[in-house]
C-alpha cells in the first residue's frame, strides 16, 4: 500500500486520531510562519506518545544542517523534511544521520532532471507551487509530471490531495508515498476525523 504522513499535526488528539486511522508517518512543523508550526517542546509531548513504527518527521525550511541534526536527535525524529531552497550539499550532510525527503515545488518549466542532484535524499517530495509558501498551500501539481518523476527518485506525492482525490492521484502518479495536511481540515490547523478516515480509507482501496 502507498505510504501515508499526515502533516502539519499540532495536538495529541489530532496526532492519535491519525495514528489510529493508520497513518504510516505525522510530519511535525518547524516553521514558525506557518499556523501549523509547533515549538520542540510541544513536538515532543506528542512524539513521545507515539506508538512503535509510526515515523515522526520534522519540517524545516532553510535551517542549517547542525540544528536540524541536534533537534532531530533530541527528539528522536525518524527523519526530516526539507521545504526550503536547501542545496544537495546540506540533503547529502544530513543524510549522513537519517533519512532526508527534499520537498520542491513543480512550476512552470520545472525539470526533472534537477532531481539527480539530490541523490542523497531518501525520497523526493513533489508539491504545487504558490508563491510565498512552503508546503501546506493545497497547490496541486500535474500528477503525470510525477510519474514521470518515478524513474528519478523516490517519489512522495503532496498539494491539494484530498479524501476526493487521492484515489486518481496516486493512480496517475504512482507515488511512494502521500503527503497531506489542508485537504484533511475544515478547520484551520485542526485535523477533521471524517476526513482523515476517508482519507485512509481512500488510500487503502488503491490496487
């Protein structure tokens, strides 16, 4: 079955709703921009919780590499999320400590060549482009440029994926993986139960 990770969780009963629905990852936000962003402490009052094999995932956005690998460390994350203008330099430092998902955005005349510089990274996420976000905008992306982007990488599929959606998009796009944080809110920053569970539900129906 594709993968699942449930971004943007900012409370316990958001992240147990989606661990119990059977979300594979919860990804964590470090970006203080962003209204899902949390500090370390509120993260780790939630990952301690987690049960075994439910991956933990930290988001930065153009952190130095030292920072991101003391706090993944202290917080025992299962890998890190890269949403920023990282070069490969930085995805190859960090890799050398875990696993590394380099997100880019897919814009006009974006080439899929430029994931061969990023061969470091244990995946790559591919997300629709709106200016002045990183992640989380529901800027959906040409599926088809992502199945094209399977003979490249490792690919997980994010942007404006929803428990509508998400059947056709992984049809097309065959990814290793979903990302999907706004698409399960009705609520700002507040994961829906309906939604999350239709989600889930959605991803498990694909054969």
């Amino acid at each position: 079955m594709v993968r699942v990770k449930i971004c943007g969780i900012t409370s316990w009963p958001d992240a147990k709703l989606c661990v119990d629905a059977g979300a594979h990852a919860l990804g964590f936000n470090f970006f203080p921009p962003s209204p899902r962003s949390v500090t370390p402490a509120e993260a780790w009052e939630m990952i301690r919780k987690l049960p075994p094999y439910v991956a933990a995932i930290g988001v930065f956005v153009d952190w130095d590499p030292a920072a991101i690998s003391a706090l993944a460390r202290s917080l025992h994350l299962s890998g890190v999320q890269l949403h920023g203008n990282e070069p490969p330099g930085d995805v190859a430092a960090l890799a050398a400590h875990g696993p590394v998902v380099k997100a880019m955005a897919v814009k006009r005349g974006f080439k899929l060549e430029v994931l061969k510089r990023y061969r470091d990274a244990s995946a790559i996420l591919l997300e629709g482009f709106r200016r002045g976000f990183h992640g989380g905008a529901s800027a959906k992306l040409d599926w088809s440029v992502a199945r094209q982007a399977t003979k490249y990488a490792r690919i997980v599929l994010a942007g404006g994926l929803t428990p509508e959606n998400v059947v056709e998009a992984i049809q097309t796009a065959r990814p290793y993986a979903v990302d999907v944080a706004t698409g399960l809110e009705v609520k700002l920053a507040k994961k829906d139960e309906a939604r999350v569970r239709a989600f889930m539900s959605a991803v498990e129906s694909v054969r």
